[in-house]
C-alpha cells in the first residue's frame, strides 16, 4: 500500500450527519438524506479499513478491472 493517510475527522457520527444536514439545500427529500447518511458512512467504514490494514492493494484492483473488462 501506497504511503497515503486519510484522516478522518474527530467527529462523532452525530456531529458527522448534523455537518451533512447544514451543508444540504433546505428543500431535500428524506430519501436523498438517506442516500446521503448512507453514502459517508460507507466512505467512513472504508477509511476505517484502510487505517486497519484491510484494504486491497491497487495492483490488484487494477488485475481485477482488467478481467471485468477483458473477455
């Protein structure tokens, strides 16, 4: 893995969607809300396997996007 670290805020998963609803135009739905709380926490739990040393190195995702794109 590449020498690269991602921090992440210390915030609470509280204060992280209460900083997402400020920054969201007044007028947005529930369901994009939810999109939206649902997109950072997945962006949070992936920064989180990285800094466990779970992640995937790119030379294999680069093998595994070549074998989607390659019959």
């Amino acid at each position: 893995m590449g020498d690269h670290q991602v921090v992440i805020p210390a915030m609470s998963n509280k204060e992280l969607v209460s900083d997402l609803l400020t920054r969201l135009p007044d007028n947005v739905s529930l369901q994009q809300i939810a999109r939206e709380v649902e997109f950072v926490a997945g962006v949070r739990e992936g920064l989180e396997q990285l800094d466990r040393g779970d992640g995937v190195a790119i030379e294999k995702v680069e093998d595994l996007i070549e074998s989607w794109t390659t019959k």
